[in-house]
C-alpha cells in the first residue's frame, strides 16, 4: 500500500485519473445501469480502467463507487450491497496498484447522497453521516488508501462525509464542483472553500475542486482557492475533459489530450498539487497529461486571460482577475517539474 503524505514529500505534484462512468459507457455501460454495479458484474472491466490510467501514469486511481452510499443504491435496490460493493471495488483498484511496479495510491470514491440536507432538505446531517459510514467503512476494509470525497456543494454534506471518513482513520480529501457562476450549487465560492476546509470535523490531507464545467473554469476556481489558502494547503484540480455537447444522441466530451496536457500544466502552475481529470477524460487524455508534467518546466502563476488564451471561455465576472493576483502576491512555492 502507498502512503499519501510520503509520495507528496518525495514529488511535488501526483497525477490522478480521469473519468469511471464515461469510460465505462465506451465499454458497455448502458445507460440507466449503475455504474458501482460493475463492482459485482464486470470485475475485468473494472480492473481493466484502472490498469489503463495506471499505465497512463496515474499516480493515484479512484474506486468505481461513486455513487455506492445507502442513499444513492437505494434507487437501484441495492442499499443492502452497500459494504460489499465499496469493499470489492477497493479490491480491484488495490489489486492493479499493488502489481503496478510503482507506487499508486488508492482513493475511495465518496461523491454526494444526491439528497438535500437541512436545512434545505429533509434528511439530518447525522443521517447522511451514517449513509457515509457505510462506504467508508467498506472502502477501508476493501484496502483503500485515502478517502476522495468528491463533487459535493454544501458545506452541511461535506461535514457529514468528513465525519464519517475520520471513523476509518483514513487520509481525506475533499473536492466541492463549481459551476460557470464560481460558486457551487449551494453558493460557496473558491475563496470561501478554502476557510471552510480548516473547519471540517477532520483535518483535511488535500482539498480542491473537480467536474464543473470545463479545464477552464477549474483552474480559474483553483486560483480562487489558492489566492485564500494557506501556503502548505495541497490543492487538488480534477477537470472535465472541456465541454459535453449532445452529438448523435450521445453526450461527448470536447476537450482534445492536447487541451488536457495544456490544462495540467496550468492548473500545477496555478498551484494545485494533485491533478487529474473527470467526465470525459480518457487513458489517452491522461498519458497526455502526464507527458506535459513530466517534460514542462514549472510556470508563473497563469492568470485569467491566459487561463481563456490557451484553455477557452473564463466566466471573468465570477472568478476575476483578482484570485489571480492575490495568488501571485502570496508567493506559493511552484513544483520544480
């Protein structure tokens, strides 16, 4: 098994994979079938993936339990699988890691209940605590090496996820999304999320933002975060693969293993640590991106007109040009590759 604090000593930034559920359709997912079901069904092609991001040169990969809480299974009839999906799937991943030749962390996936919480919504923060317990604890036993809680908007439900991880022990890391408003869905915004963070019910090992809306904005919100995060704080960029449009029936992602190494050159250089890829990002997307990093020389701080030069459109009027500036005065330290 890996170590996360280790691996970020020894490098000053690690590559995360991309995405389960786009990739999985182009194996034969369809559509409507839950995605954690693959876990019990297809455990070739589920450990296929990680192989082919690992090979890409992953340096961490995401189990297929995105959305494996109690809540999110109950839709499929399958609450009562809960552990025994989050423990195979951690199996799988772990499986690919420890044959890599190298080391490769594994993240348990944690994304949201998909319910709102109060007081928004009917369903108790101790509740979702409890939904997330379940995962976590079958994601620890399944060999996990961190817990990766992802795509969450209120900071009510990251608490919640948070202090269920803790219970395990576990490494955390959190990614809220946001959207083309620089704000979550529940109003929080990039500069915001960085003083929420030191107030979770756990300390957190790496914080950040991932899915949203396109490489653009991510690294736009990454400067946000950065410009108002304490200077040890490690940052994590995971992007989409630019921008779904609806082509013949199906929904593709835009964005080119060109665009993806530009971004991962810019969001490093915007002072993320851990970067990787979301919806849309192939093994190719990756081995592309991880080209970039291992061969690009470290940057200046990007700003908002370069983000838009060399990545595309930048809601300017969310993220302005401010988060980039303050990013520059803090004086980060930059990665030496």
């Amino acid at each position: 098994m890996a170590d996360l604090n280790e691996m970020l000593a020894q490098r000053n930034w690690l590559l995360a994979d991309g995405a389960t559920g786009t990739n999985y359709f182009a194996m034969g997912l369809q559509s409507g079938e839950p995605p954690e079901n693959w876990n019990l069904t297809n455990p070739d092609r589920v450990r296929d993936l990680h192989r082919r991001f690992i090979e890409a040169g992953s340096d961490i990969v995401l189990t297929n339990t995105f959305g494996a809480n109690p809540r999110r299974l109950m839709l499929h009839g399958a609450a009562e699988q809960t552990h025994e999906i989050n423990q195979k799937a951690a199996r799988h991943a772990r499986a690919e890691a420890d044959v890599a030749g190298k080391p490769v962390l594994v993240a348990g996936s944690m994304g949201p209940t998909g319910d709102l919480l109060q007081p928004l919504g009917e369903v108790t923060q101790e509740e979702a605590s409890a939904a997330f317990l379940e995962q976590a604890r079958g994601l620890a036993e399944g060999g996990a090496d961190v817990l990766w809680i992802e795509t969450l908007s209120s900071e009510e439900e990251a608490a919640a996820a948070v202090t269920a991880a803790a219970d395990t022990g576990l490494p955390i890391i959190v990614t809220l999304s946001f959207d083309t408003g620089g704000r979550t869905m529940m109003g929080i915004k990039p500069q915001d999320w960085a003083g929420l963070s030191t107030r979770m019910p756990a300390t957190l090992s790496a914080y950040g933002a991932n899915c949203g809306v396109g490489a653009a904005e991510l690294v736009a919100t990454v400067l946000g975060i950065v410009g108002a995060a304490a200077s040890s704080a490690v940052i994590v960029a995971k992007g989409n693969c630019g921008i779904p449009e609806l082509i013949d029936g199906e929904i593709r992602y835009n964005g080119t293993p060109d665009l993806m190494a530009e971004y991962a050159v810019m969001a490093r250089d915007a002072g993320a640590r851990i970067i990787g890829g979301c919806c849309g990002t192939t093994p190719d997307h990756l081995k592309a991106m991880r080209t970039a990093l291992d061969t690009h020389p470290a940057g200046p701080t990007p700003d908002v007109e370069q983000i838009m030069a060399r990545l595309g459109t930048v809601s300017k009027l969310a993220h302005g040009i401010d988060a980039a500036e303050e990013a520059k005065k803090r004086k980060r330290p930059r990665p030496d590759r």
